[in-house]
C-alpha cells in the first residue's frame, strides 16, 4: 500500500521554525522526485522545493529560497522540510509528493501557521 505520512506541521510564531517529515512506504521512495507543494486559503497550490532522487539538485520557489530546505534520507524513506525565518504568508496547508514517470503519490497534509 502506497503511503506518504507527513508531520510536523503546526503553530509558530514569526520568525520561528518547522521542520516537516514525511514518510514514504510502499514504492521505491529512492527513485522517485520529492516535492514540497502547499496551498494558502483562496490560493493554487504552490511548489515550494523539489529535490533529486540523490540530492545532487534541489530547487525552490522565490518566496522561500534561503529560508526553506529540503532534504530526503533514502535509507529512511523520508523527506523534510526545514522552514526557517517563518512568515505570515508561509500559511498554508504542506503537502509532500513523490514523482517518477507517471506515478504521483501525495501525502494527506499537514498545517502550518505563522502567526503571533
């Protein structure tokens, strides 16, 4: 059975830090692209960072570049995210995906939100 599990998600204040799991189970997590998406209320769904299968390259969206990183452990089928420097506008609904050819796992979610 094809799972992605996040956690971590939860409440910070600004300029706090998270740092999101998510863990992989039922397919070879190792040869799949990892992605970090979310989705604000009323907004589309954002790429937030995307990583290669060996972490030899990762990518983010201008919004979080230098505050955000992702990272995968393939021995331990998980990805991360650590958010760093948290902004109001980092709220948002955090999901992971896995991608390779026309597989397309998701993970179910997690909250976060930045807020005093």
């Amino acid at each position: 059975q094809v799972q992605l599990v996040e956690s971590g998600g939860g409440y910070v204040p600004p300029g706090g830090s998270l740092r999101l799991s998510c863990a992989a189970s039922g397919f070879p997590f190792s040869v799949y692209f990892a992605n970090w998406y979310r989705q604000a209320p009323g907004k589309e769904r954002e790429l937030v960072a995307n990583i290669t299968t060996f972490s030899t390259i990762t990518s983010y969206a201008p919004s979080v570049k230098g505050r955000f990183t992702i990272s995968r452990d393939n021995a331990k089928n998980t990805m991360y995210l650590q958010m760093n420097n948290l902004k109001p506008e980092d709220t948002a609904v955090y999901s992971c995906n896995a991608r390779f050819g026309t597989n397309d796992f998701w993970g179910q979610g997690t909250q976060v939100t930045v807020s005093s």
